[in-house]
C-alpha cells in the first residue's frame, strides 16, 4: 500500500474513532438527561444503543488488526494504531456507565428523587468536556492539553465525595431511602468511573507522542 494510500486508511481510522466518541458522550447525555426527566422512553433509548457503540468499536479494532497484518507499521504509525484500539476499548466501556445510568433510570422511575440532581449532572457535563478535549488532543499529539484535562478529573472525584456524604446522611436519617440512594450512588459511581476513563486517553497521547507509558491521576484510578 503506497503511503499517501496508508495515510488516507489512518485518518479514516481516527475518524471511526471520533465518531465513537461522539456517540459515546451522547449515550452519556441522554443517560443523565433520563434520570433528571424521568423518562423511561429514553432510557430505553440509550440501553439499546449500547449495541451500536459496541459494533464500532469491533470495526475500529477489526480495521486496526487490518493496518497492522496488512502494512506492518512501526514507530509512531504503530503506536497510533494501537492507541486508537486501546482508547475504542475505554470508550466501549464508557458507553457501559451510561447504559447502566439507563439501568438505574428504569429503577428509579416510578420513585421520587431524594434529592435534587445538581451534582450528578456537572460530573455528566465535565466528563463530557473531558472526553472531548482528550480526543481533541490525541488528534493533534498534544500532550501538555491532555495532562491539563487529565488533572481536571479531581473536580469529578470531589463532586462524587460530595454526593456520597449528601446521600449517607439521608440514609442515616431514614433508613427507608437506602436503596434509592444507593440507586443514586451508582449513578454517581458510573459518572466518576466515565471521567476516570478519559485519562487513559491523556495517557494514550502520552505514548504517541513519546513512546512512554505514563499514568495519570494514578490514585484516583487505583479503584479501577
């Protein structure tokens, strides 16, 4: 394969994967936005456009071992590739948190909410700008962005922390909420766990640009 025809293969192959990120914060959007409305409908929606984001994720990978059995590619050419694949897979599994959002949507449909939903959709909406602006960075190899968002992740974590100490004093106040609020904790967990995710792709700029496999935020993934 000439090499101005590799290169058309690539930026293909960047663009699947854009597009999985693209589907992949919306899956979380509409998650979130289903919890807050109450909408069994749409939370349907999103549990049964898991499989859509798991079928692109198979045709990225099967178009990476292509590039990879078909051109033998080294040095950055290789790393790229299996960046891609590597980062198609947290994005599978991001997707993942935002169906079990759905999940826990259909749970808590017919109950009301123990409280308003203030913190739950700002950890959605940085993990949504966190997920863009890494894959905005690892398309254009720039790894002191991907280290600045990579850092950004403590806002979700402390946000998590506070929707955990809200919940455990209503539990503690009525024993009767625990498994609404337990309901809610596992959203929360699903949105921190998203936002975890999206360092992996600042890690995957890392070794494109570099070579290097680095953690980011190592203590906060420890639980991963």
């Amino acid at each position: 394969m000439p090499r101005e025809s590799f290169d058309a293969q690539l930026a293909a192959l960047k663009e699947q994967l854009l597009n999985l990120g693209a589907m992949v914060s919306n899956s979380q959007k509409l998650a979130v936005q289903a919890l807050a409305e109450r909408d069994e409908d749409l939370a349907r929606e999103v549990i049964a456009g898991d499989q859509a984001v798991n079928q692109a994720q198979r045709d990225i990978d099967e178009h990476c071992l292509f590039l990879i059995a078909s051109q033998q590619p080294v040095a950055r050419d290789l790393r790229t590739i299996m960046s891609i694949s590597a980062i198609s897979t947290d994005l599978e599994r991001m997707a993942d948190h935002a169906k079990g959002i759905a999940v826990l949507t259909l749970r808590l449909a017919d109950q009301p909410l123990l409280k308003p939903l203030i913190d739950v959709p700002r950890m959605a909406e940085i993990g949504r700008e966190l997920l863009t602006g890494q894959l905005d960075a690892f398309m254009r190899g720039d790894v002191e962005a991907a280290k600045v968002l990579a850092a950004r992740d403590d806002e979700v974590d402390q946000l998590n922390d506070q929707v955990f100490r809200e919940l455990l004093v209503i539990m503690m106040g009525d024993p009767r909420t625990i498994t609404r609020a337990t309901y809610l904790l596992w959203v929360a967990h699903d949105l921190e766990r998203f936002a975890d995710r999206t360092t992996n792709i600042g890690e995957r700029v890392i070794f494109l640009m570099t070579g290097r496999i680095v953690e980011l935020n190592e203590t906060s993934k420890s639980g991963r």
